[in-house]
C-alpha cells in the first residue's frame, strides 16, 4: 500500500475517533442534564424546604437578641485599696525602672497570699497623674520629677500577670487635702473627664474607680442638696460614657461613705446611682463601723444596720462590695468600742455581707495588711476565707494622714481616705 493510501486511511481514523468523543461527550452531557433537571413538582417542594429554613434560622437570630441573658455566677472579689501616701513605704516612689517594677511585682504576690484578686491603685490623688500626662502635673507622692519609664503602664502589666484585676482610683475633685475643685463648674466636669479619658484610652486597666469624696464638708452652704447631686450627676454620667467608649467591658465604680445622709450632704446620689442605667457598675460603700457602736448611750450594731440598709437601697441589684476598716483593728475609740475588744470583727463582718448576697469586699488598706495592730485581725480573715469558700453570687497644702489616728464618726465622715 503506497504512503498516501495510508495517510489517508489514519486520517480518516482520526476524524472518526474525534466523531465519536464528541457524540459521548453530547450523550453524556444529555444525561447529565437529565439527572439535574428538576420536575416542577420537586422544584415547589426545594423551594418550600428552603423558605423554612431560612425562617428558621431567622427566628434562632432574633430570639438570641430578644431574650435576656441568662445571669452570671461570678467569683467574690476581695479588693485593697493602695493609697497615695503608702508609695513610698512600698518602695514605689523615687526609684529606678527595674526597682519598681521588682516592687511593684513583689506588692501583688502580698496581695495574692492574703487572697486578693483586685485593687484599687490611686493613680489621681490631687489632681495630678501617676502617669506621663498631657494636661496633670506628675504625683509628687510617687516622684519629684516624671521618671523615665510608666509607672502606670508597669503596674497595670505586673497586675494581670499576677491575675489581679486593676482598678484605677481617682479623686474627682481634690487638688489637696484642704482645696477642692468647684463641681459645678463645667470646667471641672471637663477636668476630671480629660484624666478619666487619659486613662480609660492609654490603659489596659479592668475600671475606673472613685471614692466618698465629692462636695467637701462644710462648704458650699448655699448650695441646695438637690444642687449639689445635679452637679455630682452631671459629671458622673460623662464619665461612664467615656469609660465605655473606650471599652464596653471596663467598669466604673464608686466607693461612697457609709452613712447614706451624710452621703446626701455632699451630693452622692447613691439611690440614682444604683437604680438608673449609665451611671456605674459597681458599688463600694465604705462600711468601716464595728458592731458595738455606742449611740445614744446605747450600743448599736452599727455595721450590721448600714449594710442592710445599703442591701434595701440597692434595688436593681448591681454588684456591691463593701469596704471594711481593716485599720481600725485594735484603735482606741470612745464610741466604736469593738475594735479594740475584739480581733475577729472582720470575720464577723464578712459571714454578714455573705448572708446579704453581697459580691464581696474591699480592705483599707494594703499596708494595713502587714501592720502589727491589724495582724490577729487578718490572719483571722484569712483564716475564715481559706476554710469558707464564698458562694457564687449573681451579678448582673498636702500633709501624709496618720491612720493610727484617723476616725470614722457615725456620720461617715472618714477622715483618714484621701
């Protein structure tokens, strides 16, 4: 057979193998199509199964935005305030980076071992700033001049690094221990906003905390009683709202005195502030009374009558700690006789706020912890808290003040915080 012969029949082989490909490939594509092709009837019943569920996952959507959130078990805080005149005692004040961070670390690990899990850190004592600020002048307490480092941003890491929630403490209103900024001018309202929002924004801190000093004792007698809350309210709403501006879960909490009437006077408005929305999360009424309080030539138990009060006044049930005088352990008072009678009236007092359904409690303060007056008054806290688990509960011209000395009169007036 010659060449052209076969070239033509390989052709043709070719061309016939191509034919047939194409015509699988057509039939194959047909029944495809079969299969896929869908009757009418099959296509009303997709469409019917489809609509449902998407109706109801819609429904699952919206219920989970409707319905209330189930309540939290939260573990019992017990905070300690660090005051701005025990700086120095701790070894925060005047040191290098490395001495006060190794301080500042070895200040937590004190704190966990009396069972601590947060703190109050006064970072704004008198209208200054423990931290490099753009509009306060840097704590005399804690430097003569503004150190190289941060001690805030220190303090704030080697808290969490310990698990220790903090919380950072200011006064509003106090430029020193005799001189106050006027609550009701806006410029004031301005001032403690801008240190809250430096704070709140430059900050990895867990709160904002402020305590019982709002219009000072004795002053502004002109002013109504309704005026001075307006004035106290004004400021405070704005400072929640940039607390939670900056970030939603930070709290913002207030430790008010314990006498709800003298809280009155200054203008704490404590009964709005725990009832209505956008004001704080939290409350810390300082309850530093024993319960063998002279009144009246009658001894009264004080320190329970407060609590109660405060548990009635606390209708929305907002998480409540209450502030105990571990200070006081062993002080010689004329009035307040049970501190000095007895060393267990911490233990006392916390087995009360648990029967109260309180969230906890804050100890004033941390150096009071390793004083030799308060010693038998701790270890017998510690003691208790060690061997009683608390129940989950459900939430929802400056001078240095002598503790040894400092009283708490019935009306609330604690003239030892600052």
């Amino acid at each position: 057979m010659n060449r052209k012969v076969m070239n033509r029949k390989t052709t043709t082989k070719r061309m016939s193998r191509k034919t047939n490909r194409k015509t699988i490939n057509r039939k194959l594509n047909r029944r495809t199509m079969s299969r896929n092709r869908m009757s009418k009837k099959d296509q009303r019943i997709f469409r019917v199964v489809a609509a449902s569920l998407a109706i109801m996952v819609l429904s699952v959507l919206v219920l989970s935005m409707v319905q209330k959130p189930e309540k939290v078990k939260a573990a019992e805080v017990h905070s300690v305030w660090v005051c701005f005149y025990e700086f120095d005692k701790i070894g925060l004040a005047n040191v290098d980076e490395t001495t006060f961070r190794a301080n500042a670390r070895k200040m937590y690990t004190k704190m966990k071992a009396k069972e601590c899990n947060t703190v109050y850190f006064h970072v704004r004592a008198h209208d200054d700033a423990i931290w490099p600020s753009t509009v306060f002048p840097f704590s005399e307490y804690m430097g003569k001049t503004m150190p190289d480092y941060d001690p805030l941003q220190i303090l704030v890491e080697e808290a969490h690094r310990q698990k220790i929630s903090f919380h950072a403490w200011m006064n509003p209103y106090r430029k020193s221990s005799t001189k106050v900024l006027n609550p009701g001018k806006a410029s004031t309202i301005n001032r403690v906003v801008a240190a809250v929002r430096e704070v709140a924004e430059g900050y990895d801190v867990d709160g904002i905390h402020f305590d019982d000093y709002f219009y000072p004792s004795g002053k502004y007698g002109n002013l109504s009683v309704a005026t001075k809350k307006k004035n106290v309210n004004k400021m405070i709403r704005k400072v929640y709202k940039v607390v939670k501006a900056s970030s939603p879960s930070m709290q913002f909490g207030i430790s008010p005195a314990g006498n709800v009437e003298y809280c009155h006077s200054i203008g704490a408005d404590v009964e709005r502030w725990m009832k209505k929305k956008g004001y704080i999360d939290y409350i810390v009424p300082q309850i530093y009374w024993s319960d063998n309080y002279k009144m009246g030539g009658k001894k009264v138990k004080l320190y329970t009558k407060r609590l109660k009060q405060w548990k009635s006044l606390n209708k929305k049930k907002i998480p409540m700690y209450i502030g105990l005088g571990l200070y006081r352990a062993q002080m010689r008072d004329s009035q307040d006789l049970g501190w000095r009678q007895r060393n267990n009236n911490l233990v006392s007092q916390v087995k009360l706020l648990r029967n109260q359904k309180m969230n906890g409690y804050s100890l004033f303060s941390y150096t009071s912890m390793f004083g030799k007056k308060q010693k038998t008054e701790m270890n017998n806290l510690l003691s208790y808290i060690r061997n009683q688990k608390a129940p989950k509960t459900e939430t929802a011209d400056t001078e240095t003040p002598k503790v040894e000395t400092a009283e708490v009169t019935a009306t609330g007036a604690s003239v030892e915080r600052s």
